[in-house]
C-alpha cells in the first residue's frame, strides 16, 4: 500500500523480451502511454538493447512488439495518440515513431544538440533537455529540430542546470526539470523564466531525481532513484508526501508518467514496469 493510502499496484511486469540480446539486461530509461487505436499502449525505450518497446493487453492478456533503432534509444514525447517521438543517444537524431498494428518511424530529424529528456508542449513544439552541452541546457524545438528558445541561464547569468534530463510539461505549459547533479527540480516557463526551485538540503528528502510527470489537476510525481522511492509535489514545488518508497517495493524508479486517468506508470532501472491505479 502507498505511504498515502491513495494508490495500489495494478501490474507489474518486465520490460525483458526473449528475443533481447544485451546481456546487462532492460535498461529502461522513459515511458509514455499512448490511446492506440483505442487501446491503452506502453510504450518504454531500453537503452541497452537498442529497442522502443510496446505493451498493450490482446485478448485479456499482456502482449508487446518492439522496433530495432540504431543507436540507444533515451526520452520520449507523446505527440499524437499513435506518434512518440523518440532521442536517439550519439546520433543526434529525433525519431518520430507511429503506433498503429506495428510500430514504424515515421520520420527523422537531425537535430542541433544531442537531447535526451522530451516532452511536448503542444502538437508543433516539444521542450527537449542537452545535459551534455555547454552550458547544460534545455530548447524548447518545433517537430523539424529547429530551436526557438534555449533556457540555460538564471537571472543573475549563472548557468541555470548541471544535468538536465528528464523533464515534463505541465497543464500550464510550464517545463519541469529534473537536474540529478543540482538535485533539483526546476520549474521554468516556455521563455525560460525561472517559477520556483525545489532543492531540499536534505538527502534523504531528495537524493537522486529522474523521471517527473504531472497529473491533469498539476500535482507532480518526481523519481528519486537513489532513495527508491516517487514524491508528491504540489503544483508549485512544495513537497506533500512519498507517494511509494522501497517499503512498497519501489526498487531504483527511473522513468515515470501519468495517464488521463490518473494511473501512474513507473520504470524501474533492472526493467521491471509498474502500474498504480489512484484510489
């Protein structure tokens, strides 16, 4: 049972196919869920075997099919109910990828950075996170790569991220960063205008941050993979709770989102995926 009592586990499955190759095992660094064709769709990138993965129920049961891409697959953006768009690590590449009986890519972009977080602000932008260029930053990109807004610098000049990966945009369309060298999560507007900064001194409140999502009502879901455990924010950055800690079983969590619905659906680093039904 969750430390809040609001949730309960409503599957648990690995993201390990008999057909993958890497003998590290799933690394399983993001994860979207799509309305494919009138289906609930997961959809997970595992870096160490090179694949987009997709789990979706077939006649009561769990099935899935995957798609091979050349380089390691990172973060990953819903467009459209049947469109991901995926980063492809040493490549530089956007990989637009349908959804339909079969996956397929769709198209591809060249981009200007090597991005790894995605998320979509809208059908023709996405905020896209550059954890290794100088200055770390994060573009907010049209879907041909172009950059019309780099967000790397607070007000007084000073870089604005250490390592920004993994973010999400929220109902208001404001980007949060999750920034696991500052340990931080950062709240910034489109433009690039600092909100609020969530940076407890603590370690054992905030350790390691991954994955961060948002329910439809703003309130957010932020990984701490070191500390094992999902945290419950308020919509502007004031700590509520821990939603789940290793006391449920909530082992290394990496990737994390909210459906419509409420459902959060949770990566963790061996490649094992949860879903949690809100009570």
């Amino acid at each position: 049972m969750a430390v809040d009592g609001r949730y309960i586990l409503e599957n648990s499955f690995s993201a390990r196919l008999k057909s993958d190759s890497c003998l590290m095992g799933s690394n399983v660094t993001d994860i979207g869920v799509l309305n494919a064709n009138g289906s609930k769709t997961i959809i997970v990138t595992d870096c160490n075997d090179k694949r987009v993965k997709r789990f979706y129920e077939h006649h009561g049961n769990m099935a899935h099919s995957w798609l091979d891409v050349e380089s390691e697959p990172r973060g990953l953006a819903k467009i459209a109910d049947n469109t991901v768009v995926v980063s492809l690590h040493g490549s530089r590449e956007l990989c637009f990828i349908r959804v339909d009986s079969e996956m397929y890519v769709s198209s591809r972009v060249n981009a200007d950075k090597e991005y790894y977080g995605l998320s979509s602000i809208d059908a023709n932008t996405i905020a896209a996170s550059a954890p290794w260029h100088h200055p770390p930053t994060v573009d907010v990109i049209d879907t041909e790569g172009k950059v019309l807004v780099s967000i790397n610098k607070d007000a007084d000049g000073k870089d604005l991220f250490a390592s920004p990966k993994y973010l999400t945009v929220t109902p208001s369309r404001d980007i949060l960063v999750s920034d696991i060298m500052k340990i931080s999560l950062t709240c910034v507007t489109s433009s690039g205008k600092v909100k609020w900064v969530f940076q407890p001194n603590d370690q054992s409140v905030l350790a390691e941050p991954r994955g961060v999502a948002c329910n439809t009502v703003g309130e957010i879901f932020l990984a701490d993979n070191n500390e094992h455990k999902i945290l419950k924010l308020s919509p502007d950055g004031v700590f509520l709770s821990n939603v789940f800690t290793r006391v449920d079983n909530m082992v290394w969590p990496v990737g994390i989102c909210v459906d419509s619905s409420g459902k959060l659906y949770i990566t963790q680093s061996e490649g094992e995926i949860k879903v949690y039904t809100p009570q």
